[in-house]
C-alpha cells in the first residue's frame, strides 16, 4: 500500500518536471565559427569590420511553436554580436586585410550584421515533432563610394520525438549561423570591392 502510493507519487513528481522543463525559458550560450576557406584578394589594407544586431527582439522562438508561449528561446546580442565580430575579423584578416574597428575617412569597410533568427514550430506528425530555424546575415562592404550587399540565410528543418533542450537548441542555432558566416565570407564580391 505505502510503496503504491510512493510509486503513485514518484510517477507524478517525475511528470511535473517534465512538464516545468518543457515550459521553461531558454537562454542560449552561442559561439559560432566560420570553418569555410575565404578567398584571398587583400594585401595587408586595412578594413573597418563591425558586427551588429538588426533583430527586432532578442526572443528567436519559443519552445512549443506559439507566440504565446512563455516557454521563450532568447539569444542576447550583447553575447552573441562579440563573437560575430571576433569571426568577422578573423575572415577578414585571412582574406588578406586587417581590420579594425576604427572608422576612417575613405578607409574601406565591412558591416556585418544579424538581420533574422528564428525558431519556429514546423509540419509535425503525431509523436514526432519539428523545429524550423532561420538566420539571416547581410554583409555589406564600401569602398571609394561603391557599395556591395550580400544577404546570406541559412535554414534548419530539425525532428524530434522529444522537444530539445538548451544544449540541443544552442547546438542547432549554433551550427546554422556558422553555416550563414560560412556562406559570407565564401562571397568573392566581398573581398573584391575591399581590395578596389
């Protein structure tokens, strides 16, 4: 009788953490990396890089797919926009230049910034469920008044049967902006016009 109703009350303990964890608001840590080789078209100039933040709300998504949802997802930019400049910089001095963040008059410049992330609830299936993300990067360079912008997005469709958890969603949202930074700085246009 007492190991039913500890079997009873176990079960109901182990069902309401699941239920809080599954309501829970994320925070995610991020440090995407760029791993794609750059084209080399600098000779040592030096290149203004700026990373910035152009989201509308630091909230990507939430958990259960609806906006009411209390269960948010957020990544902060006064986390995430650092790293994105530290991997700017990097693609930029291996493409040849070296960048600082000093602006200069006539010095040529990248703007590097963060246009869109999202997590969204995707098609799921009975038992299966499905995470749909978005990142959106737009890199814009100038140089002698000529202007080139490069708008790179990046999109994940995950499934699961059991709805992720921070390090699983930081893990997504992490590879998919590596994927964006990827596919910016293997734009050959961008080394072109900084190299003019």
């Amino acid at each position: 009788m007492l190991r039913r109703r500890f079997l009873r009350l176990s079960l109901a303990l182990v069902a309401t953490g699941w239920l809080a964890g599954c309501a829970a608001p994320q925070t995610l840590q991020l440090d995407p990396q760029r791993s794609a080789e750059v084209p080399v078209t600098g000779s040592g100039q030096s290149v203004t890089v700026i990373a910035a933040d152009g989201r509308d709300s630091e909230v990507i998504g939430t958990r259960t797919g609806s906006a009411m949802s209390t269960a948010t997802i957020t990544v902060y930019a006064h986390e995430l926009i650092p790293r994105l400049q530290r991997e700017a910089e990097r693609a930029v001095r291996e493409m040849g230049f070296a960048p600082t963040t000093q602006r200069a008059e006539g010095r040529p410049s990248l703007i590097l910034t963060l246009d869109h992330l999202g997590y969204g609830r995707g098609q799921s299936r009975p038992v299966v469920g499905e995470a749909r993300l978005e990142a959106v990067l737009v890199a814009e360079a100038t140089n002698g008044g000529n202007t080139y912008t490069g708008t790179y997005t990046s999109r994940r469709t995950q499934s699961f049967a059991v709805r992720p958890d921070q390090e699983a969603n930081a893990r997504m949202v992490n590879e998919l902006l590596s994927d964006g930074l990827d596919r910016a700085f293997r734009d050959p246009e961008l080394g072109r016009l900084l190299a003019r």
